[in-house]
C-alpha cells in the first residue's frame, strides 16, 4: 500500500472518532492579580466539532489523492 492510502485512512479514523467523543481539555483563566492576590478560573472545555470535519476531510481528500495517482 502507498503511504498516501495509510495516512488517509487514519487521518479519516481520526476524524471520525474525533467526531464521535470529542476530547476535554482544561483552560485557564487569570482574572486579576493584585500584589500576591490573584484569581483564576479554571474551565472544562470540548474540541469543537468542526475540528473532526476538517480532519476528515483531509483525510477524504489524501485518500482520493493516493488513490487518484495508482491510475
């Protein structure tokens, strides 16, 4: 197999699972400080899904590349 199939069908895996359970991360905030006075708020956030369309989509359009250049 070319190595343009392989990075396309894993790319569209990933895409795909990113999709399905979109990962949490933690973001965090400094409100103020105030001498040694400071406040943060710490939130949990989700990968928007728009982030697993695009990497489906390139791995859709690296898929028919590779397979476009076996012709």
């Amino acid at each position: 197999m070319k190595a343009s199939l392989i990075i396309g069908l894993v790319l569209i895996a990933g895409g795909v699972l990113l999709i399905a359970h979109p990962p949490h991360y933690n973001s965090r905030q400094k409100l103020f400080k105030i001498g040694g006075l400071q406040a943060t708020v710490t939130q949990e956030r989700t990968l928007p899904g728009w982030a697993g369309g695009t990497v489906l989509g390139i791995g859709l359009g690296v898929l028919a590349l590779g397979l476009a250049k076996k012709r």
